[in-house]
C-alpha cells in the first residue's frame, strides 16, 4: 500500500541539490495591476496526488522574499491551505507589496495552479535592530545529535529521532516528536533558502498531531489547514536543528500543534504553529512503515494527507 503524502515527506529519494532546485522561484514578469509574479514547479517525489504542504509553503515563501527590501529580515508568515497541488504541477506566485515602512514590510502571496488558487499567505519582514534578549531554552537532557544513530537513504535531510517524550499518567505527552535534523550537504549562503528549507521542515511533524494514535500508521486521512512560523534569529538549516513538537489539542475533528527549533548552541532561532484535520478512516490502510520511521518511537506522517 502506498505512503500517503505526509509520509512520503521523510521518504522521497533526492540530493540537496534538488531540494534547493525545488524551493526556488523564478521570476515570470508581472500581471495586469504590475504585481511581480514567480513560477515554481512541483517535484514528483511524492507517489499520492498532492504535494507535501512544506513544497507549498517554501516555494511561495521564496517568491515573497525576491522582492523583501534590501537588508530586511524575515520575522513571520501566515499561510492558509485552499486547494491540493499535484506533483508536477507548475505553480504561479503573484506578490503583492501590502506594506512598505521604516521597520516592517508585509508580503501577500497568492499561489495559483491552471488559474485556481492553492495557498495565500502573509509574510513579514523587519529592519534589523537590537532590544531585550531573552528565550525559552531548550529542554533538559537532551542528547547532542552525535550521540543518536541516523539512518542512510537517498534523502536530502539526516535526522536523528528522539521520538515523543514518556507517556504521563493522565495520558498526554509533554512533546509527539522530538529529532535534531540538518540537510545532508551543505546550502549556499543566501539566508532566503535557509528560511525555505527550515520551513519545509517545520511541516514535518509526523503523528505528532495525534498523541492517541503515535504508533499507528494509515489509521487516519489528514490535511494541513493552515501554517505560521516565526523565524527569531538567521540560522543555517545545513546545521543542526533540534525539533521539539507540542500537541495541544484534538476537537471538533482538529488538531493543533506547536514546535520549536534550537540549535545546537541552545539558541532558539524558530517556531511554528499548525492546525490539521483529522478523521479516523473506516478501513485502516495497510502497509509497512520505513525504519528510520519506526525509529521514531510513535513516528510521523510529517506534513498533509493520510495518516
């Protein structure tokens, strides 16, 4: 039985080079009220009929930031989930210059496939300044990602699972998934695709949107609604990264999730909010999880689809 499209995410074969092929938007001209427009195609790594939601996010991601003023810095974006995009699709990205002042710029993205729009997104920039330090640390006893086994595979990312924390007496879980991550090779030095890439991953979040069902695979059909990350300082997504992922909530056929990521040095520099739907499936699909995700004691179908 195949992945679904989440799974796929952490299992699709290709280089670093293709990831950053992937995530870069070309500039296409501008449309008939003189907004620029970008082109990004859709790789086919993924074997279902929709793109992993991180693809959607990163690609727009990076058209908004071509036209970011100068020395401005990514801080924010909001994105909302409307329509699938297949894999292989080529994807229209018209920017909208929403705001322009001394500290902040504000991007509006309207993504669009053979005319119909897929993803909306906000984005914000900020003038570099400085002001109060202070940042939640990472938690305690963590293991350096030296310390972990990774696995080998035809994959852009090496990571290295922790899996969820134990299970507490009520139930619940004080974090679904936990793993350190870096691209395999390292990216050019252009802080617009570190930012891609980190958002990419920011939607591999695995079952961890479903703390009833962790270790159980194609149980559930689920789709990412909506996605927000707050980028705190530059980072490097070619250096380590450790993912820790709350669930908060599942209701009203939801669930709502929240991460963080510290590097190495302890330094908080994103986090990220998402809310997914989430329906049990009357016939479990079958089929046998990779085992770099078994390895991740609850494991992942890290983005949109079926669970």
């Amino acid at each position: 039985m195949e992945l679904d499209d989440a799974e796929e995410a952490e299992v699709f074969s290709a280089t670093v080079d293709d990831l950053v092929d992937a995530v870069t938007a070309h500039a296409s001209g501008v449309d008939g009220e003189g907004r620029p427009m970008f082109t990004t195609t859709s790789p086919n790594w993924w074997m279902g009929d929709r793109t992993f939601g991180g693809m959607v996010v990163a690609q727009a991601l990076h058209a908004a930031t071509q036209t970011a003023p100068a020395g401005a810095e990514l801080h924010s974006l909001h994105g909302y989930f409307l329509r699938p995009t297949a894999p292989g699709a080529e994807t229209t990205h018209v920017v909208e210059s929403l705001r322009d002042g001394r500290s902040f710029s504000l991007r509006d993205v309207r993504s669009m496939v053979e005319g119909k729009e897929t993803f909306r997104m906000a984005c914000s920039f900020h003038a570099p300044e400085d002001g109060d330090e202070y940042q939640l640390p990472m938690a305690r006893g963590v293991p350096t990602p030296q310390e972990i086994e990774g696995f080998e595979a035809p994959f852009p990312f090496d990571i290295r699972e922790l899996g969820a924390t134990e299970q507490r007496g009520d139930g619940t879980f004080e974090s679904t998934r936990r793993c350190w991550f870096r691209t395999r090779e390292p990216l050019p030095d252009d802080r617009a695709i570190h930012a891609c890439v980190l958002t990419y991953f920011s939607d591999m979040t695995g079952a961890s949107f479903r703390p009833l069902s962790l270790g159980s695979w194609g149980t559930h059909t689920d789709a990412s609604l909506d996605h927000a990350v707050w980028f705190h300082r530059p980072w490097r997504a070619d250096m380590w990264s450790f993912v820790d992922i709350h669930a908060l909530v599942n209701a009203g056929g939801r669930a709502t999730i929240r991460a963080t990521m510290h590097g190495e040095d302890g330094t908080l520099h994103l986090s990220m909010a998402q809310e997914l739907l989430i329906r049990r499936l009357e016939t479990p699909l079958v089929f046998e999880a990779p085992p770099w995700l078994e390895r991740a004691s609850g494991g992942g179908d890290n983005g949109a689809a079926q669970g």
